[in-house]
C-alpha cells in the first residue's frame, strides 16, 4: 500500500471510532410543549394518554392532572415524605424492599455487586434513587386519577408472594420473585374497573450512582423501550427537552430506565406473544448541570384487561447472559456505535459470549482471559496476515513494472487493462490483489471497535482488578498499559520497514501513529489497553518473519536501479 492509502485507513478508523461518540444518532420523537399538553391532549380512552406523573410533583389546583393530558413535572420537587410500611423480597441474588403506601419497590440491593465509589467500596451494590421510590403507580379509571402514593394498604406475606390490598380503589398488588434472581412478576386486579382504565407507571427519575466514576454514570442514564419488530431505541436524558414533551407512541414489549451499569425495566409478561403490555412513553428532561443532566420524567401505561394487568419487573445488573435469557432483545437495551450499530453488534456479541466462555471455562481473573484473548485473536489472525503482507510484498515489486504501464496507455485505457491483467497473470496474482494487501491493516480493526464498546458496557468487568490495574473498566491509573501498547504498536512499525524500500513518509507515520493511538487510548479502559498491547506483542514474531522474507527476496526492482 501507499501512504495515501495507509493514512485514509487510519483517518477511517479515527473518524468510525470519534463520530458516534461525538453524533449519536436519535430518533425523531413526537414533542408536546409542557404548558400547552392538556389544551392539545384529547382524551385518555379516545388517546390512550395518561396523566402526569403526580407522584412526583405537589398537586395544586393549577397542577392537578386531568386524564388526556400529558403534563410532567415543572419543578423537581418529589411526595411529602410519610411514614412507610415495608416487606422485603430476598432471592439468592437480591434483596429488594416493597413499601406503602404505593406498592412500589423502594429499592434493590444486589448482594454480588460492590459499590465503587472512594470510601464505599465494602458496601454492597443498592440500585436506588436519589429520593423516592423506584417506581410511581397511578390508576387512570375513566376521567378519575389516582396517585397510588396516597394510599394506604395492608401488607401480606404468603411463601415467596408479597401482596398489597388497598380499600379504595378496591385493589391488590402482588409480586412473585422469579428464578434469576433478579425479576419479579407483578400482577394487579381492580375491582368495577371502568372500560379503557389503564395503570400508568411513572420510571425511576434518576440513579443514586455507586460507580467509580459518577459523572461517566451520569452520562449514561436514559429511558430505552422495545417495540415489536424494531430495534431498541434508546434516549439519554441528555436528549430530552427540559421544555418540551417527548411522546413516542405504539405498543411496547418493554420500557426501561438505566444507569451505566444498572437497570430497572417493565417487561412483557411471557405468555404475550403478540403486541406489547404497555403503550406509549412520555419523557421530559429535568435539572441540568452544565451539560450534563442529572434526571428525568418518563411515564408509561399499562391498559387493564378486565380490570387485571400483569408484567415483570427486573431491577438489577446489565448482565449479558442474564438479559438474553429474559428475551425480546433486553440484552440491547444499552445501544452502541450509534449508525454502525447494526455492523459491529454482532462483532461484540460473539466478543462477549466467547470471553464469558473462557472465563467460566478456565476459572482465571478476567486479565488472563483478555490475555489469552489477544494471542488467539492474533494466531486465528495469522495465516491470513501473512497473506495479505505476502500480497504487499509482491505488489511493490511489480509496481514499477505496473506504473510503466499506465504511462505508456495513458490514453488508451482498454489497452493498460489488458497489460496490466498480464503482469498480474505472470505473477500469480489478480486485479484484487492490491486489496488483499491492505487485509492486515483492516482485519484487527472490527474486534477493536467492538472490544471498546465491550468495555463501555459489560458489568462483567467492572471493579476487576488486574496485577497492579483496580479495575479493568476504568483507564490505567499509572498509563504503564497505554505506553507498552504504543511501544509495541511502534516495534511493529520499526520491525516492517526493515528491508523495505526507503520511504520519509512512511518512517515519518511509523513514528507519529503509535503516538497518536498511545494518546488516543490513553483515559480508554485499561482492559481494552491489555487485549490490544497483547496482541500487537503477539505479532511480533510474525513481523520478524515477514521481514525476513522480504530481506531474504531483495529490494524490488526499481529500488535496485537506484543503488
């Protein structure tokens, strides 16, 4: 390859890797203006469109919802704080506890997980709000609202089932904790439930962040729904309009609010095959701090069949297998690589599985696992890098012979075709071989990108530590990883242009791209810092030989004349 050829393959891998960071893509949502919503809203049972989520806001005769109209919240202010009862639900994974009034999860401690923030990190894992329940409950019965929150009930207890019965309405709640370990069934019935009454549910409003990094947490949070035979869709709360309403409309198979790390989803029960539980999200963004935005409102509904609905309820780690497990496309509900998601999801899904495959198999700490990784990888690698380096070797031999060509049928382009297929005849080689030479620049370069968003999103990694690394997920503390991969990445380049013909330009990047990606990778996830530092010293010897060979065939032609 040229130096014009290698330096727009570096300028795409830069601009692949920059651009969705910089540009995620969203898509275009239905806005309703908060001040104007009840004038526009039509009428729950003719929309389906639920109140606004009054649980967290004080009602007033100004603000007191009214069924049709989708008005969120105008201030941060959450319920008067009121004395609690409580039940707790202990699986072998979790321990969550249910409070009333509202009949809602108040939180979730998840007993593997620890908490990494300084100072906490022997506390376990609570998946919380700042203030407040998780979840807000309120009944739409025809034009009557009722915020769940301001009513009492009686808690019971029966085996593995926690059951909530209010007087008025005429209600029960129940959960049963499902096998995971992380998910509960909820099923409710209201008796004389009017036709089109519907249970609306107001999501988590924020995360009380317990990771190393809050403000990165931060970023990450975002309401994401699945609707059925589409992709995932998914907005930050960065995205969503401190002024304005977003309405995304139609049925969903879930809806969920997520941290980083961290979810709580309402999914379609298992027996609804077609169709979704819930209908319609409303959204609002709320406080911002500088540019980032610390909350959110979002609000969906649940119509009631017969006065009954029923769902489940996960709280708990974004695990990949545990997701999967639980169907309908969860495993997704934290997209990534924005426009190439579709190309490099999956690249990162087969990533996954096989590192989660290696780590059960071989029972060592995640480090040797990337480890074992990057030498695979580069072995699998191997013989069609050699190939393609072979193909690059023999292409400069015979590209004075090929650019005499182009000089001489300049203007005759059938002519330089035919010539130029001889050359390639003679040489054992076909018109597809220049890009067979580029192979061993562009082959490492999709597992990479993939390897980058398996750092961004995997649980599985996180607070990992590593010989002298504390966590595997956040960047090297010392940058000793960042610097052995330039190192290696520049001993490649060095070992290359061994026995190749002199070239300033090429001795000039040999020097300048390992720098570039040293600085690039610098605050990227020590992990991902290891595979590829692993993997560029794994090739080593590879290199070696190849240079080798090429000193061993000489220099090409013209290069010979020259001397």
């Amino acid at each position: 390859m040229d130096r014009r050829t290698i330096l727009a393959l570096v300028l795409m891998a830069i601009v692949i890797v920059v651009t969705p960071l910089l540009f995620p893509s969203t898509r275009r949502p239905q806005h309703v203006r908060a001040d104007s919503a009840a004038a526009a809203a039509p009428t729950a049972q003719a929309q389906n469109t639920p109140a606004a989520p009054v649980s967290q806001q004080p009602q007033t005769a100004a603000t007191a919802p009214t069924v049709g109209a989708p008005i969120m919240p105008t201030t941060n202010a959450v319920a008067p704080a009121r004395v609690a009862d409580s039940a707790i639900i202990t699986t072998p994974r979790a321990r969550y506890t249910l409070v009333s009034p509202g009949a809602v999860p108040l939180r979730a401690k998840i007993d593997s997980f620890i908490d990494l923030r300084p100072g906490h990190r022997k506390d376990t894992v609570v998946v919380q709000q700042v203030r407040g329940p998780l979840l807000h409950y309120r009944l739409a019965l025809g034009r009557d609202t009722i915020a769940l929150d301001t009513v009492a009930a009686a808690i019971q207890q029966t085996g593995a089932t926690t059951t909530f019965t209010m007087a008025s309405p005429a209600m029960t709640i129940a959960y049963q904790p499902e096998a995971n370990g992380y998910s509960m069934r909820v099923s409710g019935a209201i008796a004389n439930a009017p036709a089109g009454s519907a249970l609306l549910i107001d999501l988590p409003r924020d995360f009380h962040s317990v990771e190393a990094d809050t403000l990165d947490d931060i970023r990450s949070f975002a309401y994401g729904y699945k609707q059925p035979l589409r992709d995932v869709t998914s907005i930050p709360f960065s995205k969503l309009d401190t002024a304005q309403v977003r309405a995304d409309t139609g049925s969903m198979e879930w809806v969920a609010a997520r941290s980083k790390y961290w979810l709580v989803a309402l999914i379609n029960p298992p027996t609804m095959t077609k169709g979704g539980a819930f209908r319609d999200i409303w959204m609002r963004g709320g406080t911002r701090a500088s540019r980032t935005t610390r909350d959110a409102y979002g609000t969906t509904m649940a119509p009631l069949t017969n006065g009954q609905f029923a769902f489940t309820l996960y709280i708990g780690p974004q695990s990949w297998p545990v997701l999967h497990a639980m169907g309908r496309d969860l495993e997704n509900v934290n997209p990534y690589a924005s426009f190439m998601h579709s190309i490099i999801q999956p690249f990162t899904t087969i990533i996954i599985r096989v590192l989660l495959w290696m780590k059960a198999t071989f029972h060592v700490n995640y480090g040797w696992v990337l480890v074992i990784f990057g030498v695979v990888i580069r072995f699998v690698l191997w013989p069609l890098y050699t190939k393609g380096t072979r193909t690059s070797i023999q292409m400069q031999r015979i590209q004075p012979e090929l650019s005499e060509l182009q000089k001489k049928y300049k203007n005759e382009p059938e002519k330089q075709r035919e010539a130029m297929m001889k050359v390639y005849q003679a040489h054992g080689m076909s018109p597809l071989s220049p890009m067979l030479g580029c192979l061993p620049m562009l082959l490492p370069m999709p597992i990479l990108y993939a390897m980058y968003f398996v750092f961004r999103t995997t649980i599985e990694f996180r607070g990992v530590p590593f010989l002298w690394l504390p966590d595997l997920a956040l960047r090297d503390p010392y940058y000793i990883i960042p610097i052995v991969m330039g190192v290696s990445m520049f001993l490649l380049s060095w070992i290359g242009m061994r026995a190749a013909p002199p070239n300033p330009q090429t001795k000039m990047m040999s020097y300048m791209m390992p720098a570039v990606f040293t600085v690039m990778f610098m605050n990227l996830s020590s992990g991902l810092n290891l595979y590829y530092a692993v993997q560029n010293l794994a090739a080593l010897p590879q290199q070696w030989t190849i240079a080798k060979e090429r000193a061993k065939a000489g220099p090409p032609p013209a290069a010979a004349k020259k001397r």
